[in-house]
C-alpha cells in the first residue's frame, strides 16, 4: 500500500515546487495636514510614481476627511510622494535629514511604511487693480509679481507668477509662497512688451508698485504663508522711449552672428539687477548690426550674449540713454576663458581619488545665467570651458567630510572677494584647497512643547559672506526633532530652525535682518562638535 502511495507523494512535492514564491507587496501610508493649523486635510491629491523613470505610471489618491491615504500592493524600488490641493502650496515627501525639494523613498519587498506626512502650506495671494494715466481700467495688462532675494549685497528679483489683468483692470495672483516680493506691470494688449513701443514716442511703459518705472522707487510686499494682500492698486507709467543702434566688433566671418544676442542691463549694479521690458534680447544681422527699440531713459550696461548649450558673455560696453536715440555703438567681442584648475586635500600625503568632485561657477552679476560646472580627475584637476569674462562665486560639490579652505587664481586669494575674470590672464590656474578636519553642528528642534519634526535648520555664516556660498548649511530635523549638520567649515555663524522656509529667503539679507537676534550665536572649530537646541521661527511673520 506505501508503495503505491510513493508516485502520488512525489507528485505532490513536485506541484509544490512548481508554484512560484508568493510576491511580497509593500504598502505606504500618511497623512496630510495644514501646516499653519495642524488640522487634517481633505481633498488632497496624493500622486506616487517610480523615481527616475520617464512614462512610468502614477497612481493617485484623495484624502478623505482624515486626512489620511494609503497606497497598497507596491512593487520594490524607489518612489516619489507629492501632495497638492487648492489654496495650498504644493509639496513633494522630503525623507527626514534630507533638505531641498524633495527625495524618494526606497521600499522593499513587503515593507510597511508609515509617516509620510505632508504639512501643506496655505498659498499666498497678491491681488488689485491697474489703471492707465487717466485713472480707467487696464484690461489685458499682464501683471508679474517678482520674489526678491539678495546676492552679493545686491536686491535681486525672479518672477514667481503672472496673470493678466480682466476688463476691470483686476488681477489676482495665487498659489505664492511667503516671501517679499515686488509687483510690476506691463501693457500686453499690442502684442507683447518688444510691440509695445513704437521708438521716439511716450507709451506705456513697465511699471512697478506703486508706481514706478525703475526698481529702485519700487515699494516690497512682505506676504507670509497663507496670506492675501490686496488692494495693490495703482497706474501704468508713460515714458519716452527710444532706440539703440550699433555693430558688434571682431566677428568671425561666415555665419558667426548666428546664436549671438545683444540686451541691455542696469548700469547701477547695486539696486535689484533686472531691468523689466528691456532685457530682452535682440538677434545680431548678417553684418553685425543690431538695433534694439522701446529703450527708456536712463545708463545701462549693453552685454553680447552667445546661446548655444548655454550663454556666455562675450562683451560689454556702457549705454546711457537720455533724451534722444543712440546710434553707433560699437561692443567688441571678447573670447571666453578655458579655466584650468586643481582640487587638493589639506594635510594629506598622498592625495585620495578626488573624481567624485565636481566644481561650479556661478555668476554674481544680474544675469542669472551663464554659470559653469565640470569635474575633476581622480588627481584632482579639471578644466572649465567657455568661461564668460564675468565675475562668480566658486563651489564644490562631492567632497565628503571636506570644505573649502581657500581658493586661489594663480598668485591672488579670491576666497571671500569671489572670481572676477574680467582681466584674468588666459594662463592663470584656479586652485582650490580642501580642509578635511571639519565640525559637526547637532541639536534639538522645539515647536512648542513638542518635537520640531521635519522642520528645515539653517546655519548661517555671521557676519554674512555673500561670496561663499558654500558656508550655508541646511538640514532637516528628524521625528524626535534631532538634526545634525555635517562638514561645516569653521567659524561664526547664527543658526535657525524655520517652520518653512525657502533658499530665496534664508540667503536674502535684507529679509534676515528681522531674525538675527532669533539665531542663536555659534563658534564652530575644527574637527569640533557644536550642541544647540533650537525653538521654530516662523518665516512668514
């Protein structure tokens, strides 16, 4: 009888081993509050999709009453959380210790994930009216609100948003983060800001509140979180406007105006560094000449501009425009730089593989763009192409447990001036050194009573070195509300724990100088570690 039972057995393990091993599924689950309130939230979109895949499908979820949600039956591998409703801020799951806009989180297999809370922020709303010289409604007219921010001791503005006025001459712009900003006006209803103007007459011209057409006259608008300002009202501006004409010298010949663009900036550097209605660019002819129209009153710098992977400056030359056209300019072109350089350790015998590191450029001047970025061989040399005749500010990035002790273009110290190129030698060799006995700054973050978790810490150089941009320090705290700052460099600095906050307000000095007996005082030394506990500030008020 066992005998024959033996083939049916055997048949029995043999199914058994050919079923495939049940998958484990993972599971993530959080909930989403309002920032400002701590009250759950409901209706809130909550989308988590497979990090760094491009078409990878998404799933989504609302959150109901609770403010609750719950993804089921996920598959290992790394993911991004994100979380948006309607008069909030959006947000992307920042892991706890990390800082910035966002990480991923990695799941394994039948992993249950709890914690991923969102503290949504309510939006910011700008609203008013703007009327034309006689006092009447301006339909069409397109209205940007512009965050200010500061580099180098200099007021710099970016536009946030922008919506057009309606046949009231109302506009209402949404969905803003605390911050101080300005708000400016520009006549759309010809087409645009370069048809606005026809040169040699008074038109409208770009106007900032309350009723300026330059910055320096402009009045800030200090929002915090969740906050409407209304009422912004005021007129449109009319102004000469003329033309400028000139010729771009030391062309190459066959084609070489091609991706060349001329555009005027304001001569004054020391005031916000953009200059509304009259940056845009302008292309070069065939001949070299260019002409750009609708130019107000007033000194400029006039900057040649080459696109191609990305602008670099070629040439500059002093504008002033005062009551007529200007004709016969000349900008002369000026080859960029090759920038060749060396990252070394301090104190090391025998230098590590340094391929990890990368070195950046960025430029301090108003245009925010033209900066450059390359990376070191395992030596620790690198070569940086196409270099603008600029100034800049110098980073490293992927040197662990290391900070920049000096920086060096050839025989000068540029460590806290910053990287000006204008007159640089083309042999000159960027040296940068490394310190690699760095300190360590810990702590505790308090709201209230309670744990200041995921609440952002910054460590602040103290007095403000606008030039090293690398001695800022940004964390997270974690559930328990610890935090901890890795690879400072020493010296003074003020350090903060915000209840939200962006890079554009903690590097704005004239936005800090409300906190800077909130920051608690802290003398950072080599290889030493610094202890704080630190009570949440709120950035909005």
């Amino acid at each position: 009888m066992f005998m024959r039972l033996l083939p049916v057995f055997a048949a029995v393990i043999l199914v058994a081993q050919e079923q495939p091993a049940v998958k484990k599924l993972a599971r993530v689950e959080g909930k989403a509050l309002n920032a400002r309130t701590g009250e759950p939230l409901r209706k809130v979109n909550v989308t988590l999709g497979p990090a760094g895949m491009r078409n990878a499908t998404a799933r989504q979820i609302t959150t109901e009453a609770d403010g609750r949600f719950a993804f089921e039956g996920l598959e290992p591998g790394s993911y991004q959380v994100s979380a948006d409703r309607v008069g909030f801020l959006p947000q992307r799951y920042n892991p706890l210790g990390r800082a910035g806009s966002g990480g991923t989180i990695a799941l394994s297999a039948g992993q249950q994930l709890t914690g991923i809370d969102f503290k949504l922020i309510p939006q910011g709303v700008i609203a008013g009216r703007i009327l034309d010289a006689d006092g009447d409604p301006m339909q069409r007219v397109q209205v940007s609100v512009l965050r200010v921010s500061s580099l180098g001791g200099r007021r710099r503005a970016a536009v946030q948003s922008s919506g057009a006025t309606n046949d009231l001459g109302e506009f209402r712009i949404y969905s803003l983060p605390a911050g101080r900003y300005y708000v400016m006006a520009a006549n759309n209803s010809r087409g645009g800001v370069r048809q606005l103007v026809r040169t040699g007459s008074e038109e409208y011209v770009p106007t900032f509140y309350p009723g300026s057409t330059d910055a320096e006259g402009a009045s800030l608008v200090d929002l915090e979180a969740g906050q409407e300002v209304s009422g912004i009202l005021f007129q449109l501006r009319r102004s000469p406007v003329f033309h400028v004409r000139g010729k771009v010298a030391g062309l190459q010949p066959v084609n070489s105006h091609r991706g060349l663009n001329v555009m005027l900036m304001p001569a004054d550097r020391t005031v916000l560094q953009m200059a509304p209605g009259q940056s845009a660019p302008v292309g070069i002819k065939p001949d070299g000449s260019f002409e750009l129209a609708g130019v107000q009153p007033g000194s400029y710098q006039l900057v040649l501009l080459r696109w191609d992977r990305r602008p670099v400056t070629l040439g500059r030359t002093p504008v002033t425009v005062s009551s007529g056209h200007v004709d016969g300019v000349t900008l002369t072109v000026a080859d960029p730089l090759s920038i060749n350089g060396v990252v070394r350790m301090e104190g090391t015998e025998q230098q590590p593989d340094l391929s990890a590191i990368r070195v950046s450029l960025r430029p301090i001047d108003p245009l925010p763009i033209g900066g450059v970025d390359g990376g070191a061989k395992p030596d620790g040399t690198f070569k940086l192409e196409s270099v603008s005749r600029d100034s800049f500010t110098v980073n490293v990035t992927g040197a662990e447990n290391a900070y920049i002790r000096s920086v060096r273009l050839g025989t000068q110290d540029v460590t806290g001036t910053g990287l000006d190129l204008s007159s640089a030698a083309a042999a000159s060799t960027l040296e940068i050194t490394l310190g690699t006995r760095p300190g360590l700054v810990e702590g505790t973050v308090k709201e209230g009573d309670k744990p200041g978790a995921g609440r952002t810490v910054t460590l602040l150089p103290d007095p403000a070195k606008p030039m090293q941009p690398y001695l800022i320090y940004t964390g997270s705290a974690d559930q328990d509300g610890a935090f901890n700052l890795k690879g400072v460099a020493p010296g003074n600095y003020r350090l903060y724990a915000w209840e939200e906050i962006t890079r554009e307000l903690y590097t704005d000095s004239f936005f800090l100088k409300k906190f800077e007996n909130d920051g608690i005082k802290i003398t950072v030394k080599e290889g030493a570690t610094e202890r704080a506990e630190l009570h949440v500030l709120q950035a909005g008020k």
